[in-house]
C-alpha cells in the first residue's frame, strides 16, 4: 500500500488476517 509505514503494516497485517 502507498500510505505511511504504520498505516501499511496495519493494512498488511489485517490482509494476512483476512
């Protein structure tokens, strides 16, 4: 995702939860 690093690990980390 193009955003910030916090924000991308939250959406990497709800992607693998999903």
């Amino acid at each position: 995702t193009q955003k910030i690093v916090k924000q991308d690990v939250s959406d990497f980390e709800f992607s693998t939860s999903v």
